[in-house]
C-alpha cells in the first residue's frame, strides 16, 4: 500500500506540475493575445518539470541512498568490522 501512495505522488505531481504551467500559459496567452503559443509552451515546460522530479525521486535519490550505504560498509571493513562479503 505504501508503494502505490508514492507512485500515486508521482503520477500526480507530473499531472499538476503539467496542468499548472498550461494554465499559467493560458492566462498568459489571454492576456498578451496569442491564443495556443503559451498554453502548448507551458505545458511542454510543465511535463518536463514533472519528469524532472519524478527522474530523481525514483533514480536518483535511491543512488545517493545505495552510495551512502557502500560508503558505510566499505568504512566498517577498513576499520575491521565487518567481513568482506557481508551486507549484499
């Protein structure tokens, strides 16, 4: 169940980060008279920010977390604590 909440988090924050710069680009092309530029524009910006935050919540954040994890074992087996091939 956890597992879907998060998946749910990132499908909905590439929705709404897609929804809210093509909103922000209609009010803009409302105002200024340039009726599909900025609507198509902001929601391009929009998909590739949602993208951008789903990319490095599911790759890169669990690399920095796996880094960090050999970082730790690899300073445990240089102090002698733990064994070569423990923690895989």
């Amino acid at each position: 169940m956890v597992r879907v909440g998060a998946h749910l988090t990132h499908g909905l924050t590439f929705a709404g980060a897609t929804a809210l710069f093509a909103l922000g680009g209609l009010w803009l092309d409302r105002r200024v008279g340039t009726e599909p530029v900025f609507v198509i524009v902001g929601a391009l910006v929009g998909a590739t920010a949602g993208f951008l935050s789903m990319y490095w919540r599911l790759v890169i954040e669990p690399r920095k977390r796996a880094g960090g994890e050999r970082e730790e074992r690899r300073e445990r087996r240089e102090r002698g604590g733990e064994p070569r091939g423990e923690g895989r």
